[in-house]
C-alpha cells in the first residue's frame, strides 16, 4: 500500500470517529430524560407548602442521589463525545485528549464506587437502619470499574504517544 493510501485510510478512520460523539450526545439526551422522568416521578406528585417544604427537598435530594452513578455516566459521556469530536477532526496525540480519556476512566471508577458504595451507605443511614458501610457489589458495578481502569491504562499509552509524537516533532 503507497503512503498515501495509507495517508487516506487513517484520516477516513478518523473522520468515522465522528459519528460517536453524535452517538454519546444522543445517549447523554436520553440518559437526562431519564434522569429527570425519575426525578419527576418521586417528587412531581408533591405539593411544597410552607409545611412539607423539607420533605420536597428530602425526595428531591434522594432521587439526586440514587442518581447519581447515571449523572457520573453522563459526565463521562460528555468527555467521550468531546474526544471523538477532536479526534474526527484530526486531533489525536493532545493534552485535550489525554485529560479526556482519564477523566472519563475516572468517572467510570466514580460511577462504579457510586453504585457499589456510596448510595447504598447513604440511602441506608437516611432511613436510620444502616449502620456503617453497605457493599451491593454486582457484575455492572465491577464491569464498569474494569472498564475504568482499563481507559486509565488506556490514557498511559496515549501519554507515550504524545511524548513520542513531541520527540519526533522536534527532530523533524
């Protein structure tokens, strides 16, 4: 294959990489409805009086909570469509692009202790029967805190990249 071919192949890759971030940006829309129906569900049927305001804010802050794993997910989602758009364009070996993929590493590891950890514990001690620190460990949670560290890997190797494309850069 001529170097251009070759030249022509890579930057079609590239471009192809595109239509994720429209993919992400679809999914962060539906994952906010989603967010906000449930939201709406457990505090939409409240009416606040000067009464049972704080009971509306108690429902209000639970469905914040239970959703949060979803909210890290859409941060990271965010952080996906933002590198797919830059590496479309032709941007690969950034400190941009570096800074997303490990963002988005860290995320899943958040969303994943999120899920596993963190609601559990306090959603039990809100009730007032837990009694320090709640694991609901399942096959999502682990899965997508080995995804996480996985793109954390990931975002090591780019760093080399990037060093090496600096290195080459300045030789030429």
């Amino acid at each position: 294959m001529a170097r251009t071919e070759t030249t022509e192949t890579s930057v079609t890759a590239l471009r192809d990489t595109s239509w994720l971030s429209i993919a992400a940006i679809v999914l962060i829309v539906m994952m906010l409805g989603s967010v906000a129906a449930d939201i709406a569900g457990k505090v939409g049927a409240l009416v606040v009086t000067r009464e049972n305001w704080t009971e509306v804010l108690n429902a209000f802050l639970l469905a914040l909570l239970v959703n949060t794993p979803t909210l890290i997910i859409i941060g990271v989602l965010g952080d996906f469509a933002g590198l797919f758009s830059r590496t479309g364009e032709g941007e690969v070996f950034s400190a941009r692009n570096l800074k997303a993929l490990r963002n988005a590493g860290g995320g899943l590891i958040w969303a994943a202790a999120a899920s596993a950890i963190i609601v559990p514990t306090v959603l039990s001690w809100t009730t007032g029967d837990g009694r320090g620190i709640l694991w609901h460990v399942n096959d999502l949670a682990l899965g997508t805190a080995a995804m996480g560290a996985a793109i954390l890997g990931l975002s090591h190797m780019l760093a080399e990249g990037i060093r090496l494309k600096t290195e080459s850069d300045q030789i030429i």
